[in-house]
C-alpha cells in the first residue's frame, strides 16, 4: 500500500512553510501514518535528518528506505526519551497530525468507522490490551458517563451509559449503534455517532494526557527559533494546542515576569489557527476539521 492509499496528507504546503525547513536540520515528524508529510520533509532536505513516530504497525509499512530517516515505533509522549536514545539533544522543527488515518478509518476489523461493521477496537496501538470492547463491557456506568460527558462532550451522557450498561455485551460498531440509537437527534445522527467514537477512542488510547505530556517535552528538545507545528481535528485537542502555545500551560492562563513580559517557552507564528481551503476540502473531505497551529522556541 502506497502512503497516498492509506491517508491524504492535510495542509501539506502550510505545514512546510511553517515548519521553515533548514536543508541542514533535524526534524521529527512524530504522526507518521502513510508518510506524506515526512515525504514533503525530506523532499526539502539535504544532509538534514528525519525522526519519525508512529505506534500502529500498519504503519510502518510505509517507511522510506532513506539513511535521513529514522521511524521510531512508540507513542510521541516518549518524545524526549527516544531523541535521547539516538543521541539527539535538539531539533529544529516538530510535527504532529492527531488525526485518524484514512486507512484505519477505512479498515473494518479496526473498528473506527461509522460506516462499516467491526469489533469495538479502536486501539492505534494494536499491540495494547484495552479497547473500545473493554470501556463498553466492563467499565462502571459512572465511568462510562464521564467518558462520554468529557471526551464527546455528549448531552444526557448518564442516560446513554445506562442503556449501554443494559445492553451489555456489545461486541460490534453495529451492536452499539443499535443500542444507543433512540438518542440520536434527527438528521444530526452522523454527528451523534461521530462524538461517541471520539470518546471512546480517546479513552482507549489516552489522547488528551498523551498529547499533555508530548507539549510539555517540546520546549526541551526545539532549537532555538525551531518550530512546533500541529494539525487537531476537535475542540478538546485544539484547546490544548492552543493554550499551551499561548500560554506554556493548559489553563491558558497567561504568566508575566515582573515587566510585564509573558513567560511561555513558545510563541504562536498566527493569532488564528489556519484551516484547510474550499479546494483541499473538495479533495479531501477528511481535512474539513482540521485546525492547524505553529510556534516557535524562544
């Protein structure tokens, strides 16, 4: 499979003009996926380096045979430690594409899609125990409330985790759709559906600490002026980016030093998060959330 088959990637000509790539740097992209973005990093290197992430086997199918590059199989919230391991102390620039890939999004038995039946899988890790199957069939009902009050931000969450609690077990996409169909708003139901995967994913896969402890190690490893560029596809992640980036915190709450000066190891490039345009949405119906932020190190 060809990295263009297994995900378009989103915004790639902003991502290169905001990653302001050296011919000479060392660069990471720690969302690696089919490989386009890292493809349009190393088209823009010379004796330059690339490290890359990923955590799902499916994707390192996709690694170039290219001595710039490195793939690195684990989560970005090992970013420190991995750079270190390999004996890389700073980096000019990093990338992060927190989407899902087309390609897990398209494979069934992966169990991410609305559009097909599956197991209640969701794990970007397939090599980790916990999935969708377990938050559904043997979380309490409590917890299964907050999961979807917090992550899908998801009226009358207490309700639905009670008919789920009822319906157990649940083994497909389908079994679970059935089951908490009646609560699905008319016309808004591929909405409805969308913000229950998204709380479940993001349990399954602990994304909003994840993502937490991968901004707070990008400070430590940026060059100075290198740069911090990432793609987010909902408001809680968003909210994270952009807060930390403003603020160095996830509160957003602003720090100053004794002249008034902000204290925040990053500053923002844009006051606004860029998004893609008519043309790529067009082309690529995947990208239509997708809020891209850039900073630099101080």
């Amino acid at each position: 499979m060809s990295g263009s088959e297994y995900h378009k990637p989103v915004m790639p000509r902003e991502v290169i003009e905001s990653l302001n790539i050296r011919p000479d740097g060392v660069y990471v992209d720690v969302t690696f996926g089919g490989g386009g973005h890292s493809g349009e990093i190393l088209s823009k290197l010379e004796t330059g380096r690339l490290i890359a992430f990923d955590q799902d086997p499916d994707a390192w199918k996709n690694a170039p045979d290219d001595k710039r590059f490195t793939l690195v199989q684990t989560n970005f919230r090992n970013l420190t430690a991995e750079l270190k391991a390999l004996g890389i102390q700073e980096v000019n620039g990093i990338l992060a594409d927190l989407g899902v890939s087309s390609h897990q999004f398209d494979t069934p038995e992966r169990g991410f899609s609305l559009r097909f039946d599956g197991p209640l899988d969701m794990r970007m890790d397939t090599r980790q125990k916990k999935s969708a199957w377990n938050v559904i069939n043997e979380y309490d009902i409590d917890d299964i409330s907050r999961i979807l009050a917090v992550y899908g931000e998801m009226p009358r969450s207490r309700s639905l985790a009670d008919v789920i609690g009822k319906s157990r077990p649940i083994d497909t996409v389908e079994e679970l759709k059935k089951a908490v169909a009646r609560f699905a708003p008319f016309k808004k139901e591929h909405k409805f559906y969308a913000q229950l995967f998204q709380a479940l994913r993001i349990e399954v896969n602990d994304e909003l600490k994840a993502l937490e402890e991968f901004l707070e190690q990008t400070p430590g490893v940026l060059a100075k002026e290198g740069r911090l560029v990432i793609i987010s596809y909902h408001s809680l992640e968003d909210r994270l980016v952009k807060n930390y980036m403003r603020a160095g915190n996830f509160s957003g709450r602003e720090e100053k030093d004794l002249y008034g000066h902000p204290v925040r190891p990053l500053e923002p490039l844009f006051r606004k998060a860029l998004v893609p345009d008519d043309t790529e949405i067009n082309e690529n119906n995947r990208s239509r959330s997708a809020k891209l932020r850039a900073a630099t190190r101080l």
